[in-house]
C-alpha cells in the first residue's frame, strides 16, 4: 500500500456529515487553547465516536477497518515489533504475508509514526484502521507483560547463580539498587500487569522444578508464567520484608499486609504464606484503590429484594446478614450498604479480619488475636463508643453471635456475614451456634445470600441453544410445563455465550455479578423462630421466598443473556451440595 496522504479530519467529518461547520469551528478554538487532539474533543463532546472515525478514515484511505474484539491480534504478530515502539506509535502488526505486514493504526494520519513504523518493520506496510480503546486495550492483551515477567524471571535466576551477586542486590535491601534489583522489577511488572488484567488474588506457587505464578481473574485461575525453582525463596523473602513478617521463619505460615504504589495506581496487598514441600506458597489478594465502591442501586440488585434491604437499612436497629461462601462477594455488599449509610450524623465502627475496603468516614478496627484483639474483645470496647451502626467482618462463634444480637436489640444497626448455603438456613444456622431463639427472633432483620457468577462478554456473545444435559436441567429446574412456556414465548432465545475473543482473553467472559435470594423476618417467620419449631419456620420461609432462590435468580440472569446457562448450573449445583 501506497503511504496515505494527508486528511483533514475536520474537513472529513463535515463531508461525512458527522459534525457541522460551526462544531468543527468550535473544536478548533478548544484545540487551539488546550492543544489536544481534535478527534478527542470530538469524542469528547460526544459528537462522533472512535468507531465512527475510524471507518470515516477507512474510507478515505480505501483501507480496511478492522474490529479488533472480532479479530484479535496474536502475540506472534505483535513481536514483530517492539512493544516501546508498539506503544509510542500506537500501531499493532496484525498479519504478514507475501513479505507485507498489515499493521493497525488508530490514526493514520499520522505519517511520522507511519513512516517510523516502516522503518523498523523493514517491509511493506499495509495499513488498517482501527478505533484508538480497541488498539489500547489489544496493546495490553498482546504485550501482556508475560514475556516481561519471564524474563525478568530468567534475569534474577541468573543473578542468583552467580557468586558474584550480595543478597542485598539481589534483594534491593542497599537504597542505592533497590529499583534496580531483578526482584523488585520482577514484582513490579506483575503487580503492574495484575492491576492491568483486573486480577483479584496473585499466586506464587513453588512446584518441584518451577515457581509458577497464577492470577485469579473473574474467579478463575490463569498461569501467567513458569520460572525456575532457584527464584522461589528470593521472591518470598523479598514480599515478606515488603509486609514486615518474620523472614528467618519458614516452618510456619503467615499472614501480613502491604502497600505497593504503581505507575498506573495503588493497592493493598493481603499475603498469606504457607510452608509447601517444594518451599513457601504465597497468595496476595489485591485491593485496588481506584476501583470505587459500588452502589446499592448499581448493583443489580431484584427490585424486591432492593426495597427490602432499603427498609431494614432505614431502621435505627437490627441485624442484617449477608451469607454465602468465601469469595461470593459478601464483603462488597456489605461495604455498598456502609456506603450508603455513612454520613456526618452517624456513627459507624467496623470490626473485621482483615480490614478489606477503606472508607473515610468511618471507625474501622483490625481484629488481631494473636495479642487477644479478638472480636468479642473489640465489640465489647465498641458498644462503649456510642456507635449508630456496627459491622462484623464475621459471626464466627457464639460469643461473637450473641454481642451482635445483643447490639441489635438494644438500639444499634449490625451489619454482618455467616458462612451458610442459603438464605432460608441462617437463622436456623445461629440457634445452632447456641444463639437464644428469643434474641434470633428478636433482632434478625433480613437475611440475604448471594453469589458471583461471571458475565457473557458483550464484544462475542452469541446465541446459544440448550446442550441435552443443560436441557435436562432446565426440565428439573423448571418444570416440563414452565420449560414449554418458556420455548414457547422465546424466553429461553435470550441464552447467549461468549466465542471467545481477545476482549476477555478468549474466555467468553468479562467481569462478574452477583445472583441474590433474601428473606424478611415478617411476624410469622418471627413466631415460627420463637415457638422452637424449625420445620414450621422453613414451611413460612419458603411461602415468603415463593420461589426466588439463588438458582431462580442465577437463570433469570441467563435468559437474559447476562450470563451463560453452565453458569447458572454452576449455582444451582452449588446451592444442592
């Protein structure tokens, strides 16, 4: 391909008629004050969109637009040029053949970088427009920081064999190399391309011949790289020193917390090591301080059960519990309702191991039993502080159980979590644990339980029609009658599945939500409660739920394409166990 010509973007959209005359003047007065690009006021203003200027572009170059999400990029591809140069450029080999390699651009207008590019590839270009996030976000995807990280790998397996090297170096102990030691940009390039990747937990495994390190994204575990066994004690000590644990114990786990500054944000960092055959295990879960709480209302939430949680946070007391399994979310549920409660005229004091989310605006204490903070401890000394509203991390045992019951009944809003498989089982679940009836009865407010499950990826969900055992399913689950209805009004038309593409790393899922069920202590779940009769207080329960369980929940979510039908099998195999 010929090298393009120069456009005038402006002058193209008017002839396009995407912009008028007088906003493209406009533009230019920002353009001229603020030096920005003038394809990004556009955008900004919301006037045009990328894709609508980059198949404009296309179509003024003849070149090909081309959607990345349809066609990912290969790694293969991308080494072709350097990832500096991919970036500063902002262009993307895409395919080679016949001694011409296609390379995307997101503005091929420009020609510096045009050229620039036909340098370092040393062959024919064929150019291909693409809009500038989708170019960013493949960037991401294809210099995924893999190879990085296995070198940087390679790099400190090196500098460990050699004798020539202090562990201090090595380490970055010395003010003078801590930046530069191979550990500690090996750390950072995988704390970088974790934030990067949307990562929730980091883990540093030592195997027999090899240290791998996986990232749990959307729930689901993803090896990163494999490294040589030599670096295992050399990052473990180093994360160690970063969270103040013991670093001549190795015989026994331990448990710290630290905080990392990157180029592109900041997290807190909970690690957890644990001694393994081949050496110590590490885990960190990763809290990202950009990421904003999130909102009761923007949480997906049935509208039935939001109305409900709005009346029993609106009480001046009581006990609201949220319950599931560890990682089901139970902990951002319970901060998006502190979130709407915190204000000036309320005291609020969270109790919790460990403090997860940090809140302005609030009294929140980190319970340490190994110098006998323990929760009991902590409550008892918080019941003197005058609160309006208390958040435990979790009702682990009787003594913790009783406290917060007691709090609710005498005036305090409690806020907390119990491991349990439903919402109908809870209250039952805390008489179990040797909690009062009367005090059960008396203070539990709403019991909600929830779970995650992952979302079908918007950029290559597709239609998808019930395999045999996922039909089978559905007739169990359902009913014959209801399954028939259910074809028959084309609801079931609405089950999507993602292909799999580079937006979601090939997994067909992107991000995750939560599917709910709840119950309200009405007057006669509360007299089943008191009158000691379990089976009574189930029969009530169900009557209320009327059938909106976690599975119910999980496939209205699937019908409606939110999310894939194994998902929603998942949950209900779950919810059966």
């Amino acid at each position: 391909m010929a090298r393009p010509e120069r456009v005038r973007l402006g002058d193209l959209l008017i002839q396009e008629a995407l912009i008028t005359a007088a906003q493209l003047d406009e533009a230019l007065v920002e353009q001229k004050k603020t030096g920005r690009k003038l394809g990004r006021i556009f955008i900004d203003r919301q006037w045009v969109t990328e894709v609508q200027i980059a198949r404009a572009l296309a179509r003024q170059l003849r070149a090909p637009f081309i959607d990345l999400a349809l066609s990912p990029p290969t790694a293969e591809m991308a080494a072709l040029l350097p990832e500096m140069h991919a970036r500063r450029l902002r262009a993307l080999p895409i395919a080679d053949a016949d001694g011409t390699m296609r390379v995307a651009m997101a503005d091929p207008t420009d020609l510096a970088a045009y050229d620039e590019v036909t340098r370092l590839a040393k062959v024919e270009l064929d150019l291909a427009v693409v809009a500038e996030t989708q170019l960013l976000a493949a960037l991401d995807r294809v210099y995924r920081g893999g190879d990085e990280i296995a070198g940087l790998a390679r790099e400190l397996t090196n500098d460990i064999a050699s004798v020539e090297d202090e562990v201090g170096d090595i380490l970055g102990l010395s003010t003078a190399t801590a930046e530069d030691a191979p550990v500690v940009r090996l750390l950072s390039s995988m704390f970088e391309q974790a934030l990067r990747m949307r990562a929730s937990d980091i883990h540093i495994e030592p195997l027999d011949r090899l240290l791998r390190i996986r990232f749990r994204i959307d729930g689901v575990l993803h090896v990163q790289t494999e490294a040589d066994a030599k670096i295992a004690v050399a990052v473990a000590l180093r994360l160690k020193l970063m969270s103040g644990l013991d670093i001549s114990e190795k015989r026994l786990p331990q448990d710290g917390r630290f905080h990392v500054k990157l180029r592109t944000g900041a997290l807190d960092v909970r690690i957890s090591t644990l001694p393994t055959q081949h050496g110590e295990s590490v885990v960190m879960r990763l809290l990202n301080h950009n990421a904003s709480l999130l909102q009761l209302r923007g949480m997906g939430l049935p509208p039935a059960l939001g109305a409900a949680i709005e009346r029993a946070l609106g009480r001046p007391n009581g006990l609201v519990l949220v319950t599931g399994p560890t990682g089901s979310g139970k902990t951002t549920t319970l901060y998006a309702a502190l979130n709407q409660l915190n204000n000036t005229e309320r005291k609020i004091i969270t109790v919790e191991d460990p403090v997860e989310y940090r809140m302005a605006g609030l009294n929140q204490v980190q319970v340490m039993d190994k110098i006998d903070l323990s929760f009991a401890r902590v409550l008892r000394a918080a019941l003197r502080q005058d609160p309006d509203v208390i958040l435990i991390g979790e009702m682990r045992d009787q003594t913790t159980a009783e406290i917060g019951l007691r709090a609710a009944m005498t005036g305090h809003l409690v806020l907390s979590t119990l491991h349990t498989n439903d919402a109908l089982s809870t209250a039952l679940r805390l008489v179990d644990m040797g909690v009062p009836r009367y005090m059960v009865a008396m203070s539990l407010q709403l019991v909600l339980a929830q779970r995650l499950v992952r979302t079908v990826c918007p950029s290559c969900a597709q239609p998808h029609q019930p395999e045999p055992a996922q039909h089978e399913w559905l007739r169990q689950v359902l009913g014959a009658e209801a399954l028939g209805q259910a074809e028959a009004d084309a609801t079931i038309a609405g089950l999507r599945r993602g292909r799999g593409c580079s937006d979601c790393n090939h997994t067909g899922y992107s991000g995750r939500t939560g599917v709910y069920e709840f119950i309200e202590m009405t007057q006669e779940l509360v007299e089943a409660m008191a009158d000691d009769d379990p089976v009574r207080f189930m029969q009530a329960g169900r009557r209320q739920m009327a059938g909106a369980t976690l599975r119910r929940d999980a496939l209205r979510l699937a019908f409606a394409g939110r999310t894939t039908l194994d998902e929603a099998m998942r949950v209900g195999t779950d919810i059966e166990l």
